[in-house]
C-alpha cells in the first residue's frame, strides 16, 4: 500500500528533475546588445521631456489636491454585507467538508493499520 502512494511523487520528483535540465542548459549570457550612442543621446533627450512633463503634471494634481479641487472617485458597486450564498449551497458546502473529513479520517486509520 506504500508504495502505491509513494508512486506519484516519485514520479513527480523524477518529472521535475527532468524538465529543470533543459531551463539550465541555456546557461548565463554575458555581455549587452550593441546599441549605438545616437540612438542613446536620442532616447535621453525625449525622456527629460516626458519627465518634465510628468513633473509638471503631478505639481498641478498637488495643487489640485491641497485645494480640495480633487475628490476621490465614488465606488462603482457598494459592499454587501451578506455572502449571496443561498441556504442550500451553505448546507452543500458543510455536507461536504463534513464528508471529506469522514472519508480522510477513515483512510488515514485503514493506512495506519498495514
């Protein structure tokens, strides 16, 4: 009976062995990918754009803010205090967790016997 149960995470053990060789295989990469210096001095130039313009906006949104200009937005669905659960699925659920542990109590003692 032991070894039935110790069959799957053998097997998984050996699976997961198996596949993790092919994900070390690659190996490390070294070096970067040869960019050139215009191509960098051109994507700098545009970010401090981009940066002075965020700058920008986020000084006028603190304003805003500090002026009291600026609500938080109102929550699209309010919360509901019940759990939606009708009484019968509330009964299904506690048959079976009551069911699930009967069934683990009696394997685990069949288990306990060999």
């Amino acid at each position: 009976m032991i070894k039935k149960l110790l069959a799957f995470p053998v097997a998984l053990v050996l699976a997961v062995c198996v596949c993790s060789v092919s994900v070390f295989a690659e190996g490390t990469k070294t070096g970067e990918p040869a960019t050139s210096r215009e191509v960098k001095t051109t994507s700098e130039k545009g970010m401090s754009k981009a940066d002075a313009k965020l700058k920008k906006d986020m000084e006028k949104l603190l304003a805003d803010a500090k002026a009291g200009k600026v609500a938080p937005p109102q929550q699209q669905f309010p919360r509901t205090a019940k759990s939606n659960l009708s009484k019968t699925t509330k009964i299904a659920l506690i048959a079976t967790a009551i069911g699930t542990s009967i069934f683990l109590i009696v394997l685990f003692h069949d288990l306990s016997k060999d």
